[in-house]
C-alpha cells in the first residue's frame, strides 16, 4: 500500500476546500496544520453575509480589466490565507509554529502557482507560521520557510520577491 508524504496529503485536502470558493478569477483553498493537525481552513469568497462574485454573476476585477495581482482592494473576495487565519482567530486558535497548504485551482481548474499575494506574506508572517506549502501550475508544489521572508525582506525590498503571485496568470 502506498500512502502520499504528508505534504502531499494536506496538499489534497487544501484541494478540497478550494472547492467551495466563489471567485470567478481564482479557487484556493488553504488549511493550516499545527502538530500534525487540521487548526483552521479557508477558501476565496466574499465576506460573510455579503453577496459573492457568484451570486452576482460577474467579477468586478474582469469588468474592470484589472490583472492579476494587482488592486486587490477592489475585490469582493478575501483571499484562502486570510479566510484561514481569520477562521483561527475566531475559535481562539493559535498557528504559532504552524504550517499552511495552499491549492489554488484557477480559472477553468487549470492549475496556477499558488503564491501568497504580499498581503497575505505579511499576514503569514505576523501570524507566526513557519512553513508555507504551495501547489504550483506543474502539478508539483514548492516550500516556502517563512523566516527566509523575513531575511529577505529585511536585506532587500518586498518588490524583491521572485514568487509573486499572479504572474504567471497574467501571462495568457
């Protein structure tokens, strides 16, 4: 019998959740592990008890030709990372050491690199998560120590980053 690394695993299940977001651009879900066990989850949607890209049938940022990874303030929804931080802090769960998966589907379930936007680095790393696990475009996924963050922002500036999120959307 063959079993999936862990990675993997976790990976799959953040898959999972990508599948109840409501973004037209982008489906992510995002789970967050501490001691070998499931502490929060979130997913792309719209703030709670507002009306998502889905219930109003369009995308605001497609209506608007914004790209990707830009002007996330005029977005309807929170991002995967955000919603599973938030959902933590609502059950008074702490992610200090923890370790976050993300899986982002894409438009049309064609897969993307499931970079953090810079919004979402800061909030990981204020949070005090460790690691970082992303699915990236190839199928595979790519790990991120979040103290490398910080050493490389504090030599460098934050628009140094090679991994950005978004980039390889807005290629097509």
């Amino acid at each position: 019998m063959s079993r999936p690394p862990k990675d993997r695993y976790y990976l799959n299940i953040a898959k999972q959740v990508n599948e109840r977001s409501t973004c037209f651009r982008n489906k992510g879900g995002a789970i967050i592990v501490r001691d070998d066990q499931i502490v929060a989850t979130g997913y792309v949607g719209a703030p709670r008890k507002t009306k998502s890209c889905l219930e109003r049938n369009e995308c605001l940022r497609d209506k608007l030709n914004i790209p990707h990874g830009k002007e996330y303030e005029t977005c309807r929804s929170v991002h995967a990372e955000q919603n599973a931080i938030i959902n933590a802090a609502r059950a008074g769960v702490s992610l200090l050491g923890g370790d976050m998966y993300i899986y982002c589907g894409g438009r049309d379930d064609k897969g993307v690199d499931s970079f953090p936007c810079f919004i979402c680095k800061k909030m990981i790393i204020n949070a005090g998560l460790k690691r970082v696990v992303c699915s990236t475009k190839d199928g595979e996924y790519k790990i991120f120590q979040v103290s490398q963050w910080i050493d490389d922002w504090q030599k460098g500036d934050i628009m140094d980053d090679e991994n950005k999120y978004g980039a390889d959307q807005n290629e097509a």
